[in-house]
C-alpha cells in the first residue's frame, strides 16, 4: 500500500513536468524587478535586529515543537474583569454557556486588570463570583491573584474544599507573578530574599492541599506591554521562571515539582510570523533550562493573551481583526489556553456584544478553520525555523545578561530589564511617528465621522498602584502604541465640542485629477490622523481660482497636491496665491526637492510625504492653530 501511495504522489505532483527551480534563478527574476537597487531593500529587519529574508528554503530535518497534545483544541479562555462580583458571576454563566471553556479571573490593581478587575479578593466575593459555577467540569479557571490585595489563591482552594470538590479534580491555575506586578509598580517591598520564605510556604501549602501544578505564573506580558521586543518578552518570562525556581527552592520544594508548578504566559499580537516563532521558542528555551537543572523536558503550560499595545480606541473594530491574527498566530504556535482582550477595552469594561465576539473569534478559528488539528503546522517552514532559531540565540543572551546581573529582581532594580526596553520602544515610536508602522483607523485610514461604541463603563484615568515601597525602580508601565494618534483626535474632538468645528486643511488640488488624486488622497489620510479635516479642491491650475476656493472652504492651513510635473511648473505661483489669501500655513505633498527654496519663499512652510515625521508635523498644526 506504501509503495502505491508514493507512486499516486508522484503522479499527481502539479509540478512535476516542470524543472526544479533553484534560488539562483529566483533571484535573477528579483534583479530584473529591481532594476539595480540593491537585493537588501527586500530584507526587513525585527526590533531585536534580526533580519528576515523574503524567501526561505524548506527547513530539513526540522523537528515538531512539543506543545499541546496532538489535535488537542486550546482553552477558549475568557477575561472575567467587572469589578462588581455578582455582575461578573452573571457574564461567567452566559460566557460559559455561550462557547468559553475557560475564565481568566482579574483583580483590580493587578498587571493585566487595564482599570478593572473584580473589586477584591475575599472568600465572600469568590463565592458570588462562581456561584453556579461546577469547579469540578473540566472548567479551565486562570486565577490572577495580586500582591499586597489578598490571598484569591488561599480562598478559591477554602471554597473547593468546602464544596467537596477533589483538587485533583479542578482544572485551575493560580498564577501567583507576584515579580510580574512589581516590574509594572516599580516598587517592592523588600528584597527577593526577604520575600522568598513566605512566597515558598504558600506554594507548598496549596500544594499539600492537593494543588500541585500551575500555582506560579511567568508572565512575559509586562515587557511587550511597555513597548518591548519579542526577545526582551521571551528573556524577561525565562528570568522570571528561573527567579521562582529559586525561591521553591529556598523553601524546600524539590525542583521537579517546582516545575510543574509553573507555567507561562506571552502577548500575541498582529505580527503573524512573529508571535508564532515567539510560542515555539518558549518552549525550546525553557527545555534548555529544564536540561541544565537535571530535569527532563516536559512541554510547559503557555497561555497566550492578545497584545494590550496593539488596541486602539479609533476605529476599534480593527481590534477584531488584530485579535484574530494574533490568536491565530498563537494557535499555531502550540498556546494551551487563548484570551482575546474585548476589542473595545481600551475604551471601557466591555459590553456583551464585545465580551460575545472575543469568544466567537476563538471559536470560529477553532471549530470553522480546525486550527488545532494539525500539531506543530509550521514545523519545517524555512522562514518559521529561521526565526524561532535566531529569537532563541537572541533572548537566550539576554537572558544570560539578566543572570549575570544577579536575576531578575537585580536587573529591574538596576534598571538594566528597563533600559533595553525603552530602547526598543524608542525605536518603535519613531515608526509609528513616521507610520513605518501603520495603525490602522489610528495612523492610517482614520474615520472622522466614526459612531461612538457602547461600553459598559468609560476606562479610567491610568495610574500606578501605589503601595509600601522599601524598594523603587523605573516601572515596565504599559502603553498603547496608537496612543499619540489619539491624543490628536483628542484635540480636535475638544475643539468640535467648543467651536462647532475640527480644524481643516484645503486640499488645493493642482491640475486634473490624474494630477492630484493619488497625493490628495494621501494627504487626506495623513492630516485626518491627526484629526484635521481635509476639504477637497475641485482642481485648477488658476490662482485667482484656488484662492477663492480656499476662502470659500474656511480652512486656516491649506496642502498643494500634484504630480512633480505640474509642481514645477504651478507650485510657486498657487502657494503666492494661497499665502495671499490668508492661510495660515501651506504645506505640500511630496518630498522637498530641488524648488524648496523657491517653494519656501513663497510661502510653502511644510512638507509631507511617505516617512515624514507625521506627529511632529501634525502637533506642530496644532501650535498654529493655538497661536492665532
């Protein structure tokens, strides 16, 4: 039967009448395309610098990533946040009966409660949150308890034991991160070794009640939250597991159960190729770990949470399509257990319709497209491997860098963890300023006229949670990447309220429209992303003619779009016309070339174009406006 199979393949292999194609050959084909510019313009390059080629030949030998089991689905996990119990205990029922097969239970003032989270933590508001919840059917529940607001661990197993429930029998997860939430605080209340003993006597405690697994959580959220790289996220989750490691250890738990007692998690974003690489090399890396402590590899528990960074409040039906890649992207990558951040939650606590279409994203992903039936998909893809290989060298040094500074409490307060993520954000801004890195609906593609969506309470102001600090460092304080975007849109949503008006610019369209089309409409998109609203030109090469238009359109800034031909022959003179007419600053669409000084002295004060510095330009519209 093997052999017919084989010779059924071959007969049937559509390239098969064709000759193998080589690389050589391909990029004889891409040299053609490029016309002399150099073959390094198609590499792109991540913020941990590692260089990703456009083609990748087939990764031989590859093996499969050890993750979940085979055809095994992940836990469509969902965020239960409101911070009223009995309101939070009525969405876990209907999530529950709705598709969810997990509850990943947040606490205010903790590192992933983004402004809510379940008031407190007491055994009475416990009870309420699950009342009518079956803790022994198989239910994933990911706990969250925080430093310093009770134990929620202690009281969840005090209600499973007074309801006779077999702990054995629960499928729970107390993820103790007590170093997650000091990162994001930037505070402490004393040194690790101080708080290692009584850290250690309540693991083992839960442990001799019958609660022996995933009671400790190293939580890589904190450094993608604040900006930071794939590497920084996958070297600050290993650091943090190696730190707990050591505190069982002090308090006598032997470093096998010690093991089984952690688990991970990482932020998915949209970056596809990324985060999957991302899930795989967790894995590899905490194998090596396992290995230097005498362990034998066992797959590690990791939950994927979609990426707080990426949310924006414009446009924020775009968060459904970034969730689905990312949870997509961490399907693939071998996560046990998902939760998609609502896609209106950086707005306020979401609503049933958002709460509803983060576990539809799952579940359509899961049972429509049977994204779990396949182990390990992208095992042997070149480009896969190449990154999972290169993200594994790259947060492995960083990692052995953390070490060396003496574990990851030493390097937060030595700011050593901070200073490279900083770094990285620094960079990622400027991309963002320059919309490198586009957001769409924020920096991309804004919709003035966009309908307000429902929340069920507005997002409160952020702040650090303040507490009894023997010990400050800089906080991993989380952001989110469309935030200067928005402030814009702020502005000029603050100057409709109290004017009856946003700021415009007159899209002074030079010529016909196969002119100006393509620069106004870039135009467009660029001014709106900062909330200044553009009015289109009707065309026309006059300058009594644009003038009047201008006037007409009670803009105080106005933007020369065209093609080079006619700016070089029609620029000067609109822009005499237009500074004549009152506006208050010209810009024009494209590149400063060879009039600039000419075009300047006419009265042409700024220039847009793809890589320009939007937010600087935009913010410096704004101080115009403010200085009239």
């Amino acid at each position: 039967m093997t052999e017919v199979t084989e010779q059924l393949h071959q007969d049937l292999r559509l390239a098969a009448d064709f000759a193998p194609a080589t690389e050589g050959e391909w990029r004889k084909l891409v040299d053609g395309v490029l016309k002399g510019a150099p073959y390094e313009k198609l590499v792109g390059k991540t913020y941990d610098g590692i260089k990703i080629q456009p083609i990748y030949p087939r990764a031989k030998g590859s093996s499969l990533v050890a993750g979940r089991a085979a055809a095994a689905p992940w836990q469509i996990m969902q965020r239960v946040d409101h911070p009223e119990a009995a309101k939070a205990n009525a969405q876990i029922l209907t999530d529950l009966e709705n598709g969810a097969t997990g509850l990943d239970i947040e606490f205010a003032g903790g590192a992933g409660a983004r402004g809510f989270g379940i008031a407190n933590a007491g055994p009475d508001t416990l009870k309420r949150l699950f009342d009518g919840v079956m803790l022994d059917a198989g239910i994933s529940i990911a706990l969250n308890p925080v430093v310093g607001r009770g134990n929620a661990g202690e009281a969840l197993a005090d209600l499973i034991e007074a309801q006779g429930i077999d702990p054995a029998k629960v499928n729970l997860r107390i993820n103790y991160q007590a170093f997650s939430t000091l990162a994001v605080r930037g505070s402490a209340a004393g040194p690790w070794r101080e708080m290692a003993p009584p850290f250690a006597k309540v693991v083992r405690g839960l442990m001799d009640r019958g609660f022996r697994e995933k009671l400790i959580l190293a939580d890589g959220r904190p450094v993608h939250d604040a900006g930071g790289s794939e590497a920084q996220e996958l070297a600050f989750a290993l650091a943090l597991a190696v730190a707990y490691l050591r505190m069982l250890e002090t308090g006598g738990i032997a470093l096998d159960a010690g093991r089984d007692a952690i688990s991970f998690r990482l932020s998915a974003d949209a970056d596809q190729f990324l985060t999957t690489a991302k899930f795989r090399a967790l894995r590899l890396l905490w194998a090596r770990i396992e290995v230097a402590c005498g362990l034998t590899p066992k797959p590690a528990f990791v939950a994927a949470e979609t990426a707080w960074r990426m949310l924006t409040q414009r446009d924020p039906y775009v968060n459904m399509l970034r969730a689905t890649i990312a949870t997509f992207a961490a399907g693939l990558g071998g996560a046990n257990a998902i939760t998609v951040l609502p896609h209106t939650l950086a707005l306020g606590l979401p609503d049933a319709f958002a709460r509803r279409m983060a576990r539809n994203t799952q579940l359509i992903l899961l049972e429509e497209s049977n994204l779990a039936r396949v182990a390990d998909p992208m095992a042997g893809a070149g480009g896969t491997e190449s990154l999972t290989r290169e993200l594994c060298e790259t947060a492995w040094a960083l990692f052995q860098e953390i070490e060396t500074s003496g574990g990851v409490f030493a390097a937060l307060q030595q700011g050593l963890i901070q200073s490279k993520v900083a770094a990285t954000r620094k960079a990622r801004d400027a991309d963002i300023a320059k919309r490198r890195l586009v957001l769409t609906g924020a920096s991309e593609f804004p919709n003035l006229s966009e309908a307000a969506v429902k929340v069920e309470m507005p997002a409160p102001a952020a702040r650090i949670e303040n507490s009894v600090a023997a010990i400050s460092f800089a906080a991993l304080a989380p952001v989110r990447l469309a935030e200067p975007f928005e402030r814009l849109r702020d502005r000029s949503d603050a100057k409709l309220k109290s004017g009856g008006k946003r700021p415009s610019v007159f899209l002074a369209n030079l010529g016909a429209p196969t002119d100006f089309t393509a620069r106004a409409t870039f135009a467009r998109s660029f001014f709106e992303a900062g909330g200044i609203a553009a009015i289109d030109g009707k065309g026309s090469l006059e300058p009594a003619a644009l003038a009047a238009e201008f006037k007409a359109s009670g803009a105080p800034f106005a933007c020369l779009c065209s093609s080079d031909k006619i700016y070089a022959s029609d620029a000067i003179a609109a822009a005499k016309a237009l500074h004549a007419a009152g506006a208050r600053h010209i810009y024009l669409a494209s590149r400063p070339g060879e009039q600039e000084a000419e075009l300047r002295g006419a009265g042409v004060g700024g220039f847009v174009f793809a890589g320009s510095d939007a937010l600087a330009i935009l913010d410096d519209a704004y101080s115009h406006l403010e200085r009239a």
